[in-house]
C-alpha cells in the first residue's frame, strides 16, 4: 500500500452519508454499543481471574463454568466485552491455523500437527453448537471458505498450498480445487482459480461476542468492564497470583491473560507479541440485481492469495465486509483507542473491492473500521499455563482468532482443571518463543517486509508466472 492516497484517489471512493470511520467497528454500529457492565469495585478473590473480555477469556470461562459450576471465575475487561479484535474481525469461522506446521512438527512430530487441524475443522462446529444451545443469533452460515487467485503466480501458490495441506490434516473433501466459474457460481473478476473447504462459515463478530459475554454472565462468572488491568504478578511463596487494576487487586489461584493484540500494553509484555493493525470497509446493502450478478448465494467467506491478502464476506443484511492489513504496525506497540482507519487504507480496501467485484464499484462504503491482533516473533500461536506461577496466557493467533480462541478456550480449561486431555497433548500448548526486536527495528522490519509483499502483488499482477522473489525476502526477514 501507498504511504498516501492523493485527493483524487479519495475523492474516486463513494461514500455514503452517513459513512462513519472507526467507532469501533461496523459490527457493534449495527447491534449498537453495549451499555457497560460495572468496574471492579474493589480488593476481591476467586478460583480463576481472566483478564481480557474477548473471545478467548470468554469462551475459558464458558468452558470452567459448565465443567465446574462451583467454581467462582472473574473476567476483567478494559472497556467492554468485543471492544478489541473479537468485535472487529472479518468475521471468519474457519479451520485455518496460522503459523509454521513444520516448526509444531520440529517440537511434537507430524502426528501431532494432523491433530491439531483436525482440532481446528471440530472447533468450527463446536462454535456453531454452542451458539444454537445458548440461543445466540449471530447471523451464522456455514457456506464453507473460498480462496481465489486472479493471475498465474497466485494460481500456482494456490494449487501448491492446496497440494501442502493434504499433507498435514485436510484431506481431499477437506480442501480441494474448484472451477472458479461453477456452481454455485461466486463471480470474482479476474478469477483463474480457486479451492473451497466447507470447515468455515461467516458469523457476525459483535453478536457472537455479545451473546457470548451474556452467556458466561447467566452461568454465574462476573465480568467487570471499564476494569484497566495495570500488571499481572505470578504465585511469590504464599502470595497468590494476582491481576493488578486501579480499583483493588484481585487474586486467584490462577490468572490467565487473554489480551492478544492489547499484551504490549501490560508490563514486560512490550516485544512479546506485535499488534499487527487490520482494516476492514463494509458497503451499502448490493441491490438484488448486483446480487445476481456476483451469485454469492453460498455465502461462503472468502479470501485471495495475494501476500498482502484480503478478506471478505457478504453480510446477512447483503453488504460487502472486506479487509485487509493496511497500515501494519504502529512505532513502539502502539495502537488505536476507536478504530479510526487512514484515508489511504480506505482508498486501498476500496480499490481491491472494486477489482473483485466491478458491479459494486459504485455502491457507497458505509464503514471503516481497523483493530490489533497479536503476533508472536514466529507467527505460530499457543497456549500455556505454568502451575508453579499460577500464570496462563493463549493467543498471538496472527488473525485467525475466531475459531482458535474457541479451541484455547477449552484448552484452558483442561490446563486450569489439571486434567491431561488430547487437547493439552497438542502441539501449541507450552510454545515459548523470543521477543520481537526492540525499537526502532520493530517499526522498520515490519514495514519493510509488507513493502515487500506488496511489491512482490505488483510484480505477480504484471503477469509473472511464478511468486515474485521478494515475496521470499519478505518471509526470512518476518521470521516466518
């Protein structure tokens, strides 16, 4: 992406009237904000203190509660329940899992990676069933994950991951090509491939979250929101561990920290993992003329194979959501307070929309929106928690949150309980990895890797038959 998009080209992105940018996301401006639950009032003591109110810290206190309903479980939450990356993703419920198979592999052998992607393809309808048993809408469709390549290198990187993941846990039905022009027909513009896999489906991020965070809330667990934990101390003789915050401290016999792309912000977390920046634009309902047009009657989510990818889905309401990487990573950890998303994302999401999808080019964007994820130095997510400190942590899920914060849920869960379970024996849990490197390498590295990537997209779309070399530059300088 351009460091800057001129006038013209942010004068060529039709908006709507009422387009707003950032306010957390389109997802929580269609179900509206959240009226806040009650801060910690003060000094308390429970079994389990979770510090994070996303996905993750919430689906471990589903799973505690519904195993131990005895047990007393807290979640501390900065400002609400989604306000971070689970209220603002692409919504993608999908069996991918992001990170090096062969670095899991290295550690715990290839059996073990086959487990975890099958892990991943069950935790989609783990999510799916426990949505219909708590009586959460969240407008889910299980149409399945299409992923397209729209000039000859992508089509070869594509047949090649396809070929790749057979080889560690997707079998033939799992994952396989498809004419990009059948049935059921999606019509992207310049398609000369693509694959489907049915292990996904498109879910509406803030009311999954939200109903969610009602359901931990009626099994007994307490949330406190506008509850800014300041640092989380491990087990010290005696001394149980505990979460900081500037109402009371809270001890637990154990305190598990589910912040991902929000984990610079605690004490000594600062090069932990990077809080990688993504953006997303939704458009106005298509017309049902536009929607015959595209087919899209699947409603499959749907991804490309440029490096610097995007994402998509069509909404329930008939929008277009699609995202992307944008503006990557901001100097020294930093991140964003609402979402607000810069002019030259917009215009560069707005550009890929118009590219796939011709028809909707001039169909008003509505909302712009961006959040963090977390990113360990190695790109490969775990799960942890150390009995000697009482400490638990699980994410640097690389984007691929959705369903792995599920599958970490229940992880934790067994940690917590003490009980060895084919969860735990995967090869994610227990992962430590080095920090990333200190400032003003950090900033540097990460912007001169996706200026890489997207010259390597520049390169591929001027018709080179293979992946560009500065795609490979780009992945041995991630680490990756």
């Amino acid at each position: 992406m351009k460091p800057f998009a001129t006038a013209a080209e942010m004068r060529a992105v039709p908006r709507s009237a009422g387009f707003r940018n950032g306010g957390v996301s389109y997802w929580f401006r269609d179900v509206g904000l959240p009226d806040r639950r009650p801060a910690l009032p003060g000094d308390a003591d429970y079994d389990v203190c979770i510090v994070g109110g996303g996905y993750t810290g919430l689906w471990t206190a589903y799973y505690l509660k519904k195993a131990r309903p005895d047990l007393r479980v807290a979640v501390l939450e900065r400002e609400f329940a989604g306000f971070g990356a689970s209220g603002r993703n692409g919504g993608w419920l999908s069996a991918e899992f992001a990170g090096s198979k062969r670095r899991y592999a290295d550690t715990h052998g290839k059996g073990a990676v086959v487990a975890l992607q099958r892990a991943m393809m069950a935790s989609v309808d783990e999510v799916i069933e426990v949505a219909d048993a708590e009586g959460i809408d969240a407008d889910i469709t299980k149409g399945g994950m299409r992923l397209v390549a729209t000039n000859p290198a992508q089509k070869a990187r594509l047949q090649e991951e396809v070929a790749e993941l057979h080889e560690w846990g997707y079998w033939p039905e799992d994952l396989h090509l498809i004419d990009p022009c059948g049935e059921p027909r999606l019509q992207v513009d310049g398609a000369v491939a693509a694959a489907y896999s049915p292990h996904a489906a498109r879910v509406h991020p803030a009311k999954l979250v939200r109903g969610l965070a009602a359901a931990v809330e009626a099994l007994g667990v307490d949330v406190f929101e506008d509850t800014a934990v300041t640092d989380i101390r491990p087990r010290t003789g005696s001394r149980r561990p505990c979460a900081v915050t500037a109402a009371g401290t809270v001890r637990a016999d154990h305190v598990l920290r589910a912040t991902e792309g929000f984990t610079a912000s605690l004490p000594g977390r600062r090069r932990q993992w990077l809080p990688m920046n993504s953006s997303m634009v939704a458009t106005e309902p298509l017309s049902d003329v536009m929607w015959r047009h595209i087919g899209w009657e699947r409603q499959e989510v749907l991804g490309d194979e440029a490096h610097a990818y995007c994402y998509a889905q069509r909404t329930a309401d008939g929008r277009i959501a699609i995202g992307g990487r944008g503006v990557p990573y901001r100097f020294g950890s930093a991140r964003d307070s609402n979402g607000a998303t810069p002019p030259q994302t917009i215009a560069e999401l707005w550009r890929v929309l118009a590219r796939m999808f011709p028809v909707a080019a001039e169909v008003p964007i509505a909302h712009a929106w961006s959040g963090v994820l977390g990113v360990p130095r190695d790109w490969c997510p775990g799960v942890d928690l150390d009995p000697a400190t009482g400490l638990g942590w699980a994410g640097g899920y690389v984007g691929s949150g959705v369903t792995t914060s599920n599958l970490a849920g229940r992880t934790l869960r067994d940690l917590v309980l003490g009980e060895p379970t084919d969860l735990t024996r995967l090869p994610w849990v227990g992962r430590r990895v080095r920090g990333w490197e200190p400032e003003p390498l950090r900033w540097a590295g990460t912007h001169m890797v996706y200026g890489l990537y997207r010259g390597a997209d520049r390169r591929e779309s001027d018709r080179v038959s293979r992946t560009s070399r500065l795609a490979g530059v780009a992945a041995r300088l991630a680490g990756r």
